[in-house]
C-alpha cells in the first residue's frame, strides 16, 4: 500500500483556514515545494520530485485519478496532501489514511485539522507508521486511532526494511456506561492490579466479595462512573464527582485502564467520550479538573491529548499510598468543547 506521513509536530495551534479539495494541475509549483522536500517524502513511499514536469506528471497520473486525494490548503493554496484508499471486496469495510504535510507548516496542529475533515463516518480506518515517526503516530492517537500492534520488517521504504506500527479507528468498539454487578469479573482483573492503582486514593481490591461490594457501594450509585467498555467488557474507569454548594460549578475528573490496554489510545478515546457528555449530565458543572502526580506522566499525555489544559504545579499537595505528593493541576472548561 502507498502510505503517506509525514514528521508533523503537532501543537493544536488553530488552524481556521484549512481545507481539503481536488488537486488541480495549477499546484504543480506547490506541490514540489513539500514533495520535493526529503525531510517530507522521508517516510513515505513516494519518491523525492526533483522537477515540475514530475510533480504535474504526479498530480495528473496519481492525485487526480485517485478516488480520494486531497490538497492539503491553507487560504486555497496547497500545502499538503491527504488520502483514503479504500479496500475492495469483503474488505470494502476498511480503508487506509495516509497524508503529508509541507515542513514549514510542521507543530501547527494543521495535519490533525486535515484528517479530521477527510475521516468519513461508516469507515474502519487503518494508518502504518514507521516505529520511529512518533510525530505521526501522535496524530493519530489524536484523531482517536488505536494501536494494533508492530508490524515486524514490514516493508521495503526507500532501500531498507521498515518496521511499522498498525494503527485503526474503530471507536464503535469502545464505550461507556454505568457499572453493572454482573461486570464482577472483569472489573476485578485490573482492580486488582498494583500498576493500575497506583495512583488512585483506593487500593487494589484482592477477592471478588470485595469487587462485588465495590461494584455495589461505590461504582453503580456514583454521581458519574462509567465502565470504560471494549466491544462491551469493563476494562477501565472514568469518574467525575460534581463538588456542592457554591463549588458545584467544579467537579473532579479521573479514570484508570486495564494495563493490557496502555499504549493504544483507548484511554484517550474514552475521556473525549465522557467530555462530550460530562456537561449535558450534569448542568451545573462549568470546570472538570483532574490533579495529576508529577511523574504519572501517562495520564498527563492523556488528559493533554484530549484538550486539557494544565494549570500549575501544586507543591505537597495531596497524601497518595501514605505519601505527601506533588501534583499537576489540569481543567476543561464546558466553553472549550
């Protein structure tokens, strides 16, 4: 498969003018601007355009004729390109993302912009990204694409052997809902794992009488706890817990994940989730905060990733497993969804 990425340094700066359209034979000079750039086509399976004869050969026999390619466009000029190839027969049902963007454009979040527009709903979107391109593979994530797993010398890119991570959105699978009792089992898999509650303020639960009375006492008459869900078992957690009186406008934001499922975005996915729903359940709620310890650095990628912002640094703050520790303070606000 041609597959196209690019070392884009995203940082959510915004990005109003982005478009996607057709290309025309009129880009040629832009195109060769970033195609004709190494440090672009370096992960790509394209090679380098060193001439406009080549770039308008490329639009004309590639991009054009291509059931979806799109330039990249900022004011209507072409910075970029990106495309879905879609797979055929009974594998119609997926389809492979792929994009590029010129390197002066690089860390203005422009890249995430653009596959957001081109991602079409019905889709089981797939993207391969080389092991060391973790610029790309942070777009990804961002756009709520999971990681599948390594794909081990997969390819032949420019001469040698890649090796790639396969990626795929596919957030059906993942949801969230109330705590049911009959979820015992699995919630107690990784309530009972030192590594998931690590940084928690409650301890591993050991037995299944003590999940059950959790399930019972805790999860299921809780403000707003939800069972982080893949294709319907509980593998994780996510909670908000509203404040009273005149502090009601808070409430406190938290979640932990089954570890089998660290590093493939699902935590990510699942917050975006519950951001999107958070404030209409509770309307009395303008501010979810979620106070961080300084080195949980995992959650602190998460909670960025899904648009929080983090606000400071609180020195001793808060007591964790017997220790006075320093937190990261981070906020959403009902006005930044």
């Amino acid at each position: 498969a041609t597959i196209h990425t690019c070392k884009a340094m995203e940082n959510n700066v915004s990005s109003e003018n982005v478009t996607l359209r057709p290309y025309r034979l009129s880009d040629a000079d832009d195109l060769l601007s970033y195609c004709g750039d190494d440090n672009v086509t370096r992960t790509t399976r394209c090679k380098t355009l060193t001439s406009k004869e080549e770039a308008e050969s490329y639009i004309k026999e590639f991009c054009i004729p291509h059931s979806y390619c799109r330039s990249i466009c900022l004011n209507d000029r072409s910075i970029g390109l990106i495309l879905i190839r879609t797979e055929s027969g009974d594998d119609k049902c997926r389809a492979e993302l792929g994009y590029a963007l010129s390197a002066k454009y690089w860390g203005q979040g422009i890249t995430t912009k653009a596959a957001k527009i081109a991602i079409h709903e019905g889709f089981k979107l797939q993207a391969k990204v080389e092991v060391e391109n973790r610029a790309s593979q942070r777009v990804l994530e961002k756009l709520g694409f999971l990681k599948e797993g390594v794909l081990r010398k997969y390819m032949y890119n420019k001469g040698e052997l890649a090796q790639l991570f396969a990626l795929f959105m596919d957030s059906s699978r993942i949801s969230l809902r109330p705590f049911k009792l009959s979820d015992v089992d699995d919630f107690l898999k990784w309530a009972s794992d030192d590594r998931v509650t690590r940084y928690l303020r409650w301890n591993s639960i050991t037995t299944r009488e003590e999940a059950l009375a959790h399930l019972q006492n805790v999860a299921i008459p809780h403000p707003w706890r939800r069972s982080i869900c893949l294709d319907h078992r509980c593998i994780g957690y996510i909670s908000i817990f509203p404040e009273s009186g005149e502090d009601r406008c808070r409430a406190n934001f938290g979640y932990a994940l089954a570890t089998e499922y660290w590093g493939q975005g699902i935590t990510t996915v699942a917050v975006k989730m519950a951001l999107s729903n958070a404030f209409k359940d509770l309307p009395y709620v303008v501010r979810l905060q979620a106070l961080v310890e300084v080195e949980n650095t995992g959650s602190r990628r998460v909670l960025e990733k899904a648009g929080f912002l983090k606000e400071g640094l609180l020195r001793k703050y808060g007591c964790c497993k017997g220790e006075i520790r320093d937190f990261f303070a981070y906020s959403f606000l009902s006005t930044d969804t």
